[in-house]
C-alpha cells in the first residue's frame, strides 16, 4: 500500500476493484464505512455481486480477466473530458516526456508493441529523446504528437465504451456512471483510492492491471495525497513483511537485486543497479544503492571477511534462469532435483495445476514439511490416486509454532512493522520458525566444515550472532530482539557521518547513515530506523494522532522511515507548496520546515525537486517501459478464454508470456482449453471469510467447519437452469486439467454476460479446501473429538499452470472449465 488502512477514511471516492474487501479485509472496510459516512461514494467491479458490491453507491460486472480493457476505457475517458489533474501530470509524472519517433503501439503493430522477437521485446524503441547533455526532452504543453501525453491518447482512443462493453459484458451505461464518479477526484482537494487484492494480480497480465490503476491514479493526482494512492490488500497479516525480507527468488532484502553470473564482482553488480540520471532536481534515491548492497553483506557475513569476499559468497543466479514457483514444479515435475522444503505453506492445494504439484512430489528423494498440522503437502502419497508403493519420496514433519506461540514482528499492507508478543509456548516438539532455522543452520554448517563443499564458507563464514552463546559456542536460544537490531543495522567502527560521531556498535539512526564501505550493517536498509538506541520503534502503541489526518506515527512503525504515506512531496503545489488538499494535508511547510507525515525527499516550497525519488526521473511514470510486454497496458485475453478473437486486436494473449502448454510435458496438467466445446464457462477462485489460505488452520476449527463445510460452486440461476442443477445438488467441474466435486448454489450473485452479442456464463469455486481433515488424526485419552470434517479438494486442480510475464504469478482468476450435476 502506497498509503495505509486508516486513510482509506480520507477518500472522497474509493474503487474496489479485484478485491472482495468487505468479506476478505474486513478490517480495511472499517474505513470504507468511515469515509461512506462522511460522504465518500464506494464503487464495486466485479464478476460477482460481492459484500463489497452490497454496501457499494455503484456496482459494476465484468467478466473476468478483461480488467484492462474496462480501465483503459477509464483512460480515454478521463482525457477526452479533460479531467487530468494538469499542474501534478506536467510537474509530478513523465506525461511531458518525448518518446524516440521509431516506437510503435498496438494500434499501429496488430496488437503489439514495437520490438517484439518471438516471446520477448527489443526494448530500443521504448526510448525517451534526450538533448546533448543526455536530458529527456520535454514539452510542458504536453501537445508535441511524441509526447507521453498524446502517445497514450492514441493508445486509448480504441478503448471506446462500445468496444469495452463487448469485451467486458459490462453495459455501456454502467461503463460511463464508473468513470464519471471516479474521475472526478481529479479535481484539486479530492481525492480517490483504489483497493485490490488477488483478483488483480492472479492473470497473465496481473502487473499491467495495477499499473493501468496506477496511470489513472497519476493523471488525476491521486497519488502521494490524503485518501489515494493505491493500495494492495494483502492475504495475511505479514505478506508485505516477507516480501520486504526477500521471500522472492529475484529480490535481496530490501528489493535489492539477487545477483547474476554475469555479475561476478561487487563493483559490476553495484554499476549494474545503481541508476544515474542527468535529470535536474531528482533526487534519485536509488543511487545509495553501493550503500544498501554493502551494508546487508556486512550483516551475512562479519568484518573479517572483505566485502567482496562476502559477495562472492552470495548464490548468483544463471542469467536468464527463472526460479519463481510455476518454474520450480515444472522441473521438479520433470525429476531435475531431488529435495524440497515446504514451509508454512501447503503447495497441494495452493499451487496452480495442482494435480501437477502433487505428481511432482512423486519425483522427489525427499521432502520436508514445516507446519502446524499435517496436510495436504506432506501427506501426498497417501493423497487421491497415489499408490504409496510406489512413490520414493521420504517425507519429514518438524512442527512448528503459530503466529501466537512466538515473539517477533509482522509488516501489514499498511507497511506497518508491528511487535507480537509470545501468549503461550507452543506445544509438544514444536519450534518458532527461527529455532527450527537455527538448528538447520549449525547442523548444515558442521556438514561444510567436516565434508567440505562448493563455495562452503558461503554457510560456514554466515554471520549468525542472535542469542546468547552456551559452552559449544552456539546460540542457546534465538533471541528475536537480536534478529531486529540486525535488520535494522549498526555502526562496525566509530563513523563521523553527518557532523556526528557514532560508538561502534551503537545501532544506526536510519539509512541516510549508512555507507558503502563496510562500516555499517543492515540486514534491510529500508528497516534501518525501526530498532535504534531509542527502543524498539515496532512496539510503539501511543494512540494519539498529532496529524489530524489519521497517519497515528507513534503507533508501531512504517517503513520507510515511519512514512506513512509514500511520495508525500506529491501532495503539495510544485511552485507554492501549498497542499493541494488543505482540509486533509499529508504535509505543510510552517515557515521553517515540513511537519505531519516524514516529508517523502522533498524540498521546501519552489525548490522543484521532483517528488518520485525512488524514480530515476524523479516523476511517476505513466510511459512505463520496464514491463515486460509494453510501456502501457494492453487487452490480452487470458490463456483459456470463452472468445475465439481479441476484439481489440489480431494478438489473442500476452505475446512474452511463457507458455507451458506449448513447451511442458504434453500432459493434460500443461494443456489448455480455450474456445473449447467442451469447456464453456469462464470460473474464478476467490476465498470466504471463514478459512484462511488453503485452510491448514481453519478447517480443523468444528466452529468454521460448520459453517462454511465444504467445497461450493456458485452459478446463476440461467446456468443452473441450462444444466438442469438445484441448489444443494453436487456438482462435478471439471477443467482440461482436473475435476473436483462441490455443492452447487444457485445464486443471482452471478449473472450471465453478453460479450460481442453471445452468451457467456461465469462460475465461481472457493480455494481453501483439500482432502486431509481431523478424521485422519490419532486422538489420546481425553482428546475431544470434532463433530464437523470438512469435504472437497482443491479448486486449483482445475487452474491452469500459466503466469504473468513479469512475476510469474499464476492466472487463477479467469480459465475455462464445464458444470454438470454428478451422475449425469
């Protein structure tokens, strides 16, 4: 989230879109209702009337995977009417920028942009001109036909409500009272937010859906103000927080690169990701990058090791490989490694294809499961299909502590970093994750001393300082307090930084006090000033709101800096300073200074220092050509699709997205059905209030099992009638990749569309079912037994194993499937 859960009570009008935020954030719409009641207009898109959709001013349908095309006609709305926010797009965003003459858009190329070879772009039209001092040129009248401004008018311009509507099924009418409301917050002093989740982000083109929201959200001035921005719910309490630390294959804490082969010393990463500009006024913040690299490897690994010594100890990556989810399974599918940690997750069920990530744990020598329970994972081979006999792979269970059972820290959507503090110990042999880490670290470490290896002091030099030490020279107990101040960093040496000396080993203030050579540590610069010599920032609870905005900055910790909202400097007249919302400002100058929020890099009032610092540039950049399949978003169908064409263009699907059912296996859990007879109903995953993930702790709960029991399908009355199925009735769907049984209700939540004049009905599966229940566990004397088991597999045994060009996330959220009542 660019702004935070409190501000959303700030908007004037609040787009949820992708996102069923009344049911699965509940929390979040605490502040919807907030700014309702203050006057604020709450608008609802999605295929299916939702809570959210009940409480909504306006409710608009879609089918699903067509979000592009329903913001794209949001774009052309908004700039044929004139409703950009003129001064913030001219002074805050790249709109002014000229683009090299030779690029070309999908109006122009069949559905694609310039450069496309094969699966991939040649980026080299994608290009802003530059004058001979190597500065973008720029036309503030936003008129010149090379202009940002006027390239993404005629992108847009095809995005007509006709053509819209017959992509979408929403009507015309509907398609005009969205972008009407919504685009009215571009006047100065309002303000609008958009609030998604999944629904967004599980498509082949999940990034490109954001970043239409986002263009919208620049060109009407809605980012870096009071009640905007632009704000993903997150699907647990610390998703944002494991993101942060690097839970991604491409990324190092703090969103610092992994490292490529390519990149074989310290000097040629850093150059490598160390942005320059010639851009006047940008502060250009990512140029400390040399700063952040260096102190993380200071905290891996101790100062007796050179920096680059330490480097060359960090895992590269082959370049070009991918190591996202999708790519993992589909190589150990194919038997290409022998071992697999599952930790706190339950692949089974919540990888895409499931019956292909069940087939590939069959493939494995071993494979260990770090859990609260047993599941779905870790008792595949006693699964549906599966012969025991037969399947090689030796399985270990090391239970686990819940969030509850441990002390430690979450960061929420918010990038709000919270302390928890431990209620109870866990029970039995179960550990806190980061004891069960710790023992794995030593015993791993004495393997490499004792055996040897590739690259063993990559694990025998890690610096690991988190506890106190017993008689073996090992930590006796993980002390997570240690873990903090490590993230956060510390000074190596008495450093003279900013006219102040500081002790060695006094924590570091912030990351503006961090260097790049070797004296300081942080673990993740953007944490650095969440543990300093004042205390532990997370475990603030002042409730007082000095601001009168909402921002509450003495309650636990924001990153970065206690930010609460990013890109504050946005919010306030470039040439005045002046906020643009004076009822509701995020920042103001008082003569002397900025006071309210940490004011985000920017200088006092005329200073013109641009407001985006993590940009290059310095603005928001609404020509974006850092995507993998085009600078501006595009309509593409989703991989399985109910329409033989694209009705925008001759390109059907995303053209660099990677395609496993042209390259996998040849098997039905690759394949792909679209257009297909015998598949003709587009279906959707989303999740209910009463399970969490693929249930591993709600659906051993009787209470929650009762009331939400098992696998359902929801479809409109038409579908039910066309097929001849009652409410209650059990249900077979099925996809080209599997089937599952679930209950049928028939609800008017759903309703058929009309795309391009045909009928295209649409269902609906929950995704936190699966076969292991508490029937299957041992009880000892005394244990009560549950009454309610739970019933039903999971609905990604049905989903197609495709993802997104740019994260590889899977395409859950629109794929083609059949309903027919079992037994016929």
């Amino acid at each position: 989230m660019t702004n935070h859960w409190n501000d959303i009570a700030n908007s004037d009008c609040i787009l949820i879109m992708g996102s069923n935020a009344a049911s699965n954030h509940p929390i979040s719409f605490k502040y919807v209702t907030k700014a309702q009641e203050d006057g604020a207009k709450l608008i609802s898109v999605d295929p299916r009337f939702t809570q959210t959709s009940s409480k909504a001013d306006i409710y608009a349908a879609l089918r699903s995977g067509t979000d592009i095309a329903f913001l794209g006609g949001m774009i052309k709305y908004l700039l044929d009417h004139e409703l950009i926010q003129k001064k913030y797009v001219q002074h805050y965003t790249n709109a002014t920028f000229l683009v090299n003459p030779a690029f070309k858009m999908p109006g122009e190329k069949d559905g694609v942009f310039s450069g496309l070879q094969g699966n991939k772009y040649d980026k080299s039209t994608w290009s802003f001109q530059t004058d001979a001092d190597g500065v973008v040129k720029k036309d503030m009248s936003l008129t010149d036909p090379n202009c940002v401004y006027q390239l993404l008018k005629k992108q847009y311009s095809r995005y007509t409500p006709k053509v819209v509507s017959k992509i979408t099924g929403t009507p015309p009418e509907k398609l005009l009272e969205v972008y009407k409301e919504y685009t009215a917050t571009g006047a100065v002093g309002k303000a609008g937010t958009i609030m998604y989740a999944m629904g967004w982000t599980q498509h082949t083109v999940g990034v490109q859906n954001i970043r239409s929201m986002a263009m919208i959200q620049l060109l009407l001035g809605n980012m870096g103000v009071t009640g905007g921005g632009v704000n993903a719910l997150r699907g647990e309490s610390n998703v944002q927080g494991s993101t942060d630390h690097c839970l991604l294959f491409h990324i190092l804490p703090g969103y610092l690169k992994t490292p490529k082969a390519s990149q074989p010393t310290l000097a040629v990463y850093n150059t490598k990701y160390t942005p320059a500009t010639k851009e006047n006024n940008s502060l250009n913040w990512w140029k400390n990058y040399p700063k952040y690299s260096a102190s993380l490897l200071r905290s891996l690994y101790d100062s007796k090791n050179t920096l680059e010594d330490s480097y060359n100890y960090l895992p590269k990556l082959d370049d070009g490989a991918n190591y996202s989810w999708l790519t993992l399974f589909d190589t150990m599918f194919k038997g290409e490694f022998s071992g697999f940690f599952a930790w706190g997750m339950n692949p089974a069920c919540s990888g895409a294809s499931s019956n292909k990530t069940r087939a590939a744990l069959t493939k494995l020598d071993w494979m260990v499961n770090v859990n609260l329970f047993d599941n779905e994972t870790g008792s595949f081979w006693r699964g549906p299909e599966m012969t025991p006999e037969k399947i090689k792979t030796e399985v270990f269970m090391l239970p686990c502590a819940a969030s509850m059972e441990k002390e430690g820290s979450i960061t929420n959507s918010g990038r709000w970093m919270q302390w928890r503090y431990k209620a109870v110990s866990p029970p039995g042999q179960a550990l806190p994750d980061g004891e069960i880490i710790s023992k794995l670290h030593y015993k791993i470490k004495a393997l490499y001393e004792k055996e040897g290896g590739p690259l063993a002091q990559a694990i025998t030099e890690l610096s690991w300082n988190y506890g106190p030490l017993g008689d073996d020279g090992q930590i006796r107990y993980l002390d997570t307090h240690m873990v903090a101040k490590e993230i956060n960093g510390y000074f190596l040496k008495d450093t003279t930084v900013k006219g102040k000396t500081y002790k060695k080993g006094s924590l570091v203030p912030s990351f503006a006090y961090l260097q790049d050579d070797g004296s300081t540590s942080s673990g993740n610069w953007l944490y650095c000033n969440s543990y300093t010599e004042k205390g532990n920032m997370a475990a603030r609870r002042n409730k007082k709101d000095k601001s009168g905005v909402g921002l509450h900055s003495d309650w636990a910790w924001c990153w970065p800096v206690n930010r609460r909202i990013i890109y504050n400097g946005a919010s306030v007249d470039p040439d005045t300073g002046q906020p643009w919302d004076k009822k509701d400002p995020v920042i103001v100058w008082n003569g002397s200074k900025w006071v309210g929020d940490v004011p985000d890099g920017v200088s006092p009032p005329g200073g013109g220092r641009k407001p985006f610092i993590m940009k290059p540039h310095g603005v928001g950049s609404i020509f974006g050509p850092g995507r993998a399949e085009g600078p501006f978003p595009e309509h593409y169908e989703p991989l399985e699709s109910p329409v033989e064409i694209n009705l925008l263009s001759k390109q059907m699907n995303n053209p660099v997205i990677k395609r496993w059912d042209k390259e996998g296996s040849g098997t039905n859990v690759d394949a792909r059905a679209t257009s297909d007879p015998r598949f003709p109903f587009v279906c959707t995953t989303y999740r209910v209030s009463e399970h969490w993930q693929t249930g591993i702790m709600t659906r051993w709960c009787p209470w929650l099992a009762e009331m939400q029991p098992g696998l359902f399908i929801e479809m409109s009355p038409e579908l039910a009638g066309l097929k001849g199925i009652k409410s209650g009735e059990i249900v077979i769907a099925s996809s080209i990749r599997g089937q599952v049984e679930a209950v049928a209700i028939v609800t008017k939540r759903w309703r058929p569309f009309t795309i391009d004049g045909n009928t295209v009905h649409q269902v609906g599966l929950p995704w936190h079912f699966g076969w292991v229940t508490t029937k299957m566990r041992e009880y000892v004397h005394g244990d009560k037994k549950p009454e309610v088991f739970t019933f039903g597999d999971s609905a990604n045994l049905l989903t197609p194993f495709i993802g997104d060009a740019n994260t590889m996330i899977p395409e859950s959220k629109a794929f083609m499937v059949n309903v027919q009542k079992k037994g016929v």
